[in-house]
C-alpha cells in the first residue's frame, strides 16, 4: 500500500468529514466557572448525524455499507431525531439555568451593595450616639 499517494476525491471528502466532525466532538477544556463555554460546547457536540458514510476505496465494501445503510437508516434517523431532541432541550435547560444563575448573582451583588452600605449607616449612627454620651458626660 503506497501511503504516500494522492487520495481519490471520495476519499478526500470522506477524510475532511472526519476531520470536520473529530473537531467538533474532541473534548474541549473549559475552565471550572465558564458556563458560556460549557454551554457552546455541549451545544456544538448535541447533534447526532445519522447518515454514515458509505465510501470506500474497494467496491465491494461501497455496495455492502451501502446496503447496510438502507436497512438501518430508517431506525437510525428516528433515533438520531429523538437524541438531538434531547440534546438539544438540555441546551435549552442550561441555558435558562445559566440566565437563572446570572440574574441571582446580580440580586447578591446589589443585597451585598445595599448591606455594607447599612453597615456603614449603623456603624456611623453608633459612633454618634457614642460621641453623644460621651458629651453628655462632661468629662
């Protein structure tokens, strides 16, 4: 076999099929808090393809993965159908999720803001009502 020989055109869109789809579902790193990133990722890997690639540099394997192809596509493509349907709700999930979790974490930084501010207000009210009784005094 002559590895180092020009692939044909079938095999060259086969090859770059793989390529295209090994990228889109490599494991990709995604950092502890990024929920953005862990969102595109899960949805770039959602979707399942059910139509397998039938070429192949012998004949004979083209017309028997052809053939195969015909009798399971009809199972395939209903099963391929359902996951993506799921998948994809699961996207949706995380979404809705992720924008449940934004808005929270905005209300703490506002109750947060609003709590040392009190804070402040208490503590400037108690220096005052000390510095009062300690006029008060006379000393």
């Amino acid at each position: 076999m002559d590895y180092d020989a020009e692939p044909a055109p079938a095999d060259r869109a086969y090859l770059e099929r793989a390529r295209r789809l090994t990228e889109r579902l490599s494991a990709r790193e995604v950092a502890p808090g990024d929920v953005g990133a862990a969102l595109a990722a899960a949805r770039d890997v959602a979707a399942l393809d059910a139509d397998a690639p039938t070429t192949s540099a012998r004949p004979e394997a083209r017309l028997f993965k052809a053939g195969v192809k015909r009798m399971v596509a009809w199972y395939m493509v209903y099963l391929a159908e359902q996951v993506n349907d799921l998948g994809f709700a699961l996207v949706r999930l995380g979404e809705t999720l992720a924008a449940g979790v934004e808005h929270t974490e905005g209300e703490a930084r506002e109750l947060r803001s609003r709590l040392d501010e009190l804070g402040s207000r208490v503590r400037q009210l108690e220096n005052s009502r000390r510095q009062a009784e300690d006029g008060g005094r006379g000393d």
